[in-house]
C-alpha cells in the first residue's frame, strides 16, 4: 500500500500490477472456508455496479498550479512517531 502512496507517480505501481495483487487476494479470500457466505454480498454488488455507464463515471484531466514540491504521505508519520519515541525516553 505505500507503494501507492509515493509521490514520485513513476514509483508506483500500475494498474496492471494493482490488478494482479487484487486478482491474487481476491483468489485466497475465496479459497477461505466460510466462502459461502462471504460470496453471496459479493455477487449482489457484481450485479448492482454493472449499472454505472454514467458520464460522472469518466475521467477528467485538471489543470492545477502552485502546488508544494511532492512528498510522500509517510513521511510526516515517520517524523511525528520518532518524536513521540524521542520525548517518552528523555
């Protein structure tokens, strides 16, 4: 998950690889031995979202300016942990 949160976009991974991991976990969670009941929402949400075709379902490209350099979202996590481990000690 924090590969997807990189703010370098050529660090993270593409769809296709975001699809296999999903695929892949997708495939243990149906091999679980309760999947009977765990498999009777999934097929009534595969249904249901067959649905969108909606124009607010497209992509669009925005055009944004004046933004701060890109980092990555662990990064002030990381920080604020070390300073609370750093306070606790001292």
């Amino acid at each position: 998950m924090k590969q997807c949160w990189d703010a370098d976009p050529l660090k993270r991974p593409d769809i296709h690889t975001l699809w296999n991991k999903i695929s892949e976990m997708n495939r243990l969670y149906q091999n679980m031995p309760n999947k009977s009941e765990a498999n009777n929402g999934l097929e009534i949400n595969k249904t249901s979202n067959s649905n969108y075709t909606d124009r607010s379902f497209t992509s669009k490209v925005h055009q944004f300016e004046n933004f701060p350099e890109p980092r990555n979202a662990t990064e002030g996590i990381n920080n604020l942990l070390n300073f609370e481990i750093q306070k606790e000690y001292f």
